[in-house]
C-alpha cells in the first residue's frame, strides 16, 4: 500500500499513462478562512480502494509492521454507535499513514490495540475533534503522546465552518458525503459503502492538518494550538465526569412540578438506565425522555392507564410495562425526607438570576464578557475558544480578593485555562472587573 495512487472521484476523467487522472482537483488559491471556496471534486472511494476490516490478532500483527515502518503523522479516526448503544466503545477504528496506506479495525474480536499503540508512541496523530474519540481509543489501549485536532486548529484559525467535509473542501477542493455519520456502527458485517465512508474519513486528514498547521502559523497561533492540543492528550485516558442526579438532565424535566413527581422522574430513569445497560442500548431507544415526564405529571397507577401515555405504547416498551409501574410505585411509597432536593450548585447560579442575586456581580460578568467578545475578534477566533464561559462567569461571580494581572492568571489557570488564554486576558479582566462606581 502506498500513498501514490491517484484519488477516485465519481467525475474522474480517463487515466493519462501513468496512471493519474488528466483532471487535478481544484487547486484552493488560499488556505485562509476567508478564502473563496472553488468548485469541489466530489471524493466517493479511497486511493487504495476499500481495505477489508482487521479481525485477528494476526492481520493486527501485519498492521502493526506495517504502521511502525511508515512515516509522518497518522491519521486516526474511530466509530461509534451513538444513540443506539448504551456504551460509547469504538466499533472501528480507522489509519491512515504514508507509506502504510489505510486500515480499518473492527476492535470487537480484539482483546485490545495496545500493540498499535506501541508502534504509534513517537508518532503525531491527526484526528479531526479529537474529544470525541479520546475516551473511547483510551478503552482499547490506544492514547496519543502528541497530536493536531484539525477541527480544534480551524477553530483556532478562525474558519466559520469546522466540519470536515467542509474544510476538506475549502482546503483541499475535494467533497466528502456524510450521510453514514450517525448510521449504527455496531451493525455487523459492516455493509461496504459504511467501509468506504469510514476510509474517506481519514483519506486526507494528514493532507488538511498540514494546511491548517501553514494558516496557524501564518496567524502566528501555532503555541495557542500547541497548548489546546496538549491538554487534550493530558486528558486523553481521564474517566469521564460523573454528573450527580444525572436524572435531572432528562429533557422537559422543567415541567415536572414538585418533589413528589420529580421522584417519579428519578425512579423512571433508574430503571430505563437499568434496562438499556443490560441490552447495551441507548436508553432514549428504551423508553423516550418524554414519555418519562408524561408518566411523572400522571402517574398512572395501572398498565391500562399506563399504555394510555404516549411513548408507552411501542410493544418492547409494552413489556416492560410492570418494570415501569414498580418504579411508580417505589417512588410513591418513598417517605418525604427521601424524596430530591436541589442539591447546592458547584460555581455561580445561572446569569439571568445574576441581577436579581447580585447585581454588582452581574455588571462585573457584563463588563468580563465585553472584554472577551472584543479581544475574540481582534484575534478572529470565536470567544468560547478564547477562553471557556463557565471561568469567566466563577471569576466575575467571585473574583480574588487582590485584583492583579498575576491573580487573575492564577485563579483562571486554576479553573483550567490556558497560559496563552491568560496571557491574552488577564491585564484587561483586572481592568473590568473592579466597580467603577467604586473607583
């Protein structure tokens, strides 16, 4: 496998004699984000053709040599079965890398990708919104020392649309399709066109990373993105925040008036969680977050009542009918000391209480979130990448006690941010947020 062949898109004219098509694909005059985009080559099938799925440990041997021996970044992708698995695990994971073409591996009949991993150690990988990965390669033993997220470096640079098939088409002049993106990944055999789509998702990812790697320095961000990046691996193998009553987050849960029918919420969404671990199913696939809260305002006492409601009436939900009427029935026999209270919030409340709590604090926020807005758009990247809403609003809400450059940069590194977020911000944050009034 090599990284000589040409690309095959669905327009591609006849082969000249040496085997590359007569048409090159559009040739973007800039890289920038302000670049006008140029007619897209729509990409339909990768250079080396469709590779079969790695399935043993033997074919993983062969990767893994064949990896190790190849040269430059490695492009890494991975799919999941998001809305249709209980879990996040990877169900392929795909590379790229010159000299040892592309891969695919299905992971399931694999004990892990430690070995992969190995091979890769000294290598950058290139992933396009690397979070959404990270944990799960973590899972099967794979985690980067160094990497570029592409989407992440767009960001950085200031390009209005981030996805990859879009930047793949500003960059490079070539359209991606991605109409598999949210198909179920944990389908097996994995129909062709799902394997080709998978391919093209890593095809030219080392291709765009070096692009955006020419634009971040043209902009001289390249430390910015070099620190975002290397927060990412610090946090690559990190379990995932575990949300307290995680049942709060049950969407039209604002409905659901007093503690008594909150209780149902929470009863109802134990025991959905519990059924969709074991058939490791995405739990909205089980019973909908809907039907939950309609179930919690009625709190039928019957299945005949109970199958009235809709999204109770599927017939899997059916089923599952007396599971759901014990979880009523727990929930209404519960003692009032057991039923929920708001528990105290970790950090400042919401900002539109801001005024009514602590207007001082509310102006303070205002006059943060200027200072934020307008350095975003001197260095033309979006103010949530600047720096995260979530430090500005603990900074104004309570701000140290000494307001100086040095204990803003304290108190926001603190909270997580970066040195080259506080270097932008700290001087003009000490400026805004003292009262003027007070001055």
């Amino acid at each position: 496998m090599t990284d000589d062949a040409p690309l095959l898109r669905r327009d591609a004219p006849e082969p000249a004699r040496d085997g590359r098509p007569q048409a090159e694909p559009p040739d973007p005059t800039s890289g920038g984000p302000d670049a006008a985009p140029a007619p897209s080559v729509p990409l339909t099938a990768p250079r080396d053709g469709t590779p079969r799925p790695v399935e043993t440990s033997g074919e993983l041997a062969d990767v893994v040599a064949r990896m190790a021996a190849g040269t430059g970044p490695v492009a890494v992708d991975a799919e999941r079965a998001s809305g249709y698995r209980y879990t996040q695990r990877a169900y392929l994971v795909q590379l790229r890398r010159a000299g040892a073409g592309t891969v695919l591996i299905d992971p399931l009949p694999l004990d892990d990708l430690r070995t992969l991993d190995a091979a890769l150690a000294d290598s950058e990988w290139v992933l396009h919104a690397a979070s959404q990965d990270l944990a799960c390669l973590a899972e099967i033993g794979m985690k980067p020392r160094r990497l570029f997220d592409t989407e992440l470096a767009a960001r950085l640079a200031g390009f209005e649309r981030v996805g990859l098939a879009a930047l793949t088409e500003q960059l490079l002049g070539y359209s991606l399709e991605k109409h598999h993106s949210a198909a179920d990944w944990s389908t097996r055999p994995l129909p062709e066109s799902w394997l080709t789509y998978a391919a093209l998702d890593v095809e030219l990812l080392t291709d765009l990373r070096d692009h955006l790697a020419a634009e971040l320095d043209r902009q001289g961000k390249s430390a910015w993105a070099a620190e975002e990046f290397a927060a990412l691996v610090a946090s690559a193998d990190r379990p995932p925040r575990v949300r307290p009553d995680p049942w709060r987050r049950t969407s039209g849960i604002h409905r659901v008036r007093g503690a008594r029918a909150q209780s149902r919420v929470r009863a109802l969404w134990y025991a959905r969680d519990g059924v969709a671990a074991r058939r490791d199913s995405a739990p909205g696939r089980v019973l909908p977050d809907s039907a939950i809260v309609a179930a919690a305002e009625q709190d039928p006492k019957d299945e005949r009542t109970l199958l009235t409601i809709p999204g109770f009436g599927g017939r899997s939900v059916r089923r599952l009918a007396r599971v759901w009427l014990d979880a009523l029935d727990e929930a209404r026999s519960l003692p009032d000391d057991a039923l929920p209270v708001n528990q105290p919030v970790d950090g400042p409340p919401p900002p539109h209480r801001w005024a009514e709590r602590d207007p001082v604090a509310a102006a303070r926020l205002a006059r943060c979130r200027q200072i934020v807005i307008a350095t975003a758009e001197e260095h033309n990247l979006p103010p949530e990448n600047l720096i995260s809403p979530d430090y500005i609003r603990r900074l104004a809400w309570s701000p140290p006690e000494d307001i100086t450059p040095q204990t803003i940069t304290t108190t926001l590194q603190g909270f997580g941010a970066r040195n080259w977020q506080t270097v932008l911000l700290s001087a003009q944050l000490a400026e805004a947020l003292p009262d003027p009034a007070a001055i």
